[in-house]
C-alpha cells in the first residue's frame, strides 16, 4: 500500500496515477482472493483495465451474465505471480527474481492471456537456460508449449551434447524426452551416444 492518502503527485505518468488508485484502493471495483485455503493475499484492481489487458477478464466482466462472486476465488495460480499479473497490466516493471517466479508467472499469463506477459516471462528463462539446467527447462518449456524456450533448450542441448549426455540428468529423462534428444542434431561422437544410451537404459531398466 502506498503511503500517504490525497492525490497523486503532478509529477506521476498517466500509469503511475492509475496503478496508484489501485494500491490505494481509490475507484476499485473488483477484489480477488489468491492462494490456497490458509494461505491467502487479497488483490483490488479497477474491471476496465482488467478487461482492457486480458480477454478473460473481459470475458468475465463484460461478456457474460453470471453473477461475480466478491471477491473472487483463485486458487490455481501463486499470489507472487497473481502480483506479477496486476502490476504488469497496470503498466508497472515486473521484476522476476528466479526460475520458479518466472515460470509460474508463465502460466498465470497463460492463463489470462496477457501475450505481452508471456513474452517477457520467456524471455527472461531463455537466459536462464545453461548446459547444466537445459534438460530440466526442456521438459517444462514443452508441457508449458513455451516454443521459444523450447528452441533454445535444443540448441544448447546440441551444442553440448558431449557433457549432457553424460550427465545425471539425461539417464533420468522421460522416454519421450530421451526420444527426442536422440533426434537432435547432437554435437558429439559416435560412440559417446551410444553409450548415453547405454547409461539411460540401464538406470530405467529398459531394453
């Protein structure tokens, strides 16, 4: 909450002055409740800029009869993401601090369909992608169908393809994973697959 109760300062941009009628809960007309039971953080927000960023919002607001339950419930997102979400939409920087926040941010986007969100959140995980954490994102960025994340876990993966295939990681890929990157066009000898493959079907008992 913003300190201080009055108007905004003259000196505030135009999404300054109206992310603080949100903080300071001038002219709010919607309030969710976010998190699990136990667990919750109450967010306000005015439904016109809502509907303005998000079509499921204006879906929700303008497009439909059913009544609107005040406030309304979300328990399949993260409260840290939700904030993320209303602060973007209110025109304000969106910090991520980590993978986690980034990727469950991702899907709070998703979810509501803030494109430009989802743009920013990959673009952030792109830079997190390494040799040693390629595998792991791989694996999320295709049940999330992040396609960006997604190429550039293939491209790091075939580029070091020496050092994941003799990872720990690798042998405790999925099967379709472990079809996939055998696919690739994997930067490393002959021998060196073979015996990746070698590794990853005698850790899952596979023939």
């Amino acid at each position: 909450m913003m300190k201080g109760a009055g108007r905004p300062r003259a000196h505030m941009t135009k999404s300054q002055k109206v992310d603080y009628f949100r903080v300071t809960g001038k002219l709010t007309d919607v309030n969710f409740l976010v998190g699990k039971e136990g667990s919750t953080s109450t967010f306000q927000a005015h439904k016109l800029i809502l509907a303005c960023c998000s079509p499921v919002f204006e879906e929700m607001f303008c497009l439909t009869s059913d009544p609107i339950s005040d406030p309304i419930r979300v328990t399949d997102v993260s409260k840290e993401s939700f904030q993320n979400l209303i602060e973007f939409v209110y025109g304000q920087n969106v910090y991520l601090k980590d993978l986690k926040t980034a990727m469950e941010t991702y899907k709070t986007a998703m979810k509501y369909k803030v494109k430009e969100l989802t743009t920013q959140t990959e673009l952030f995980i792109i830079k997190e992608v390494t040799p040693d954490s390629a595998l792991k994102i791989l694996q999320i960025a295709l049940k999330l169908k992040m396609r960006f994340v997604r190429e550039k876990c293939v491209n790091v993966i075939e580029q070091n393809a020496d050092r994941i295939l003799s990872s720990d990681d690798f042998i405790r890929l999925p099967r379709l994973i472990f079809d996939m990157v055998l696919k690739m066009k994997l930067k490393a000898s002959e021998m060196q697959i073979l015996y990746a493959v070698y590794r990853w079907k005698n850790a899952n008992n596979a023939c």
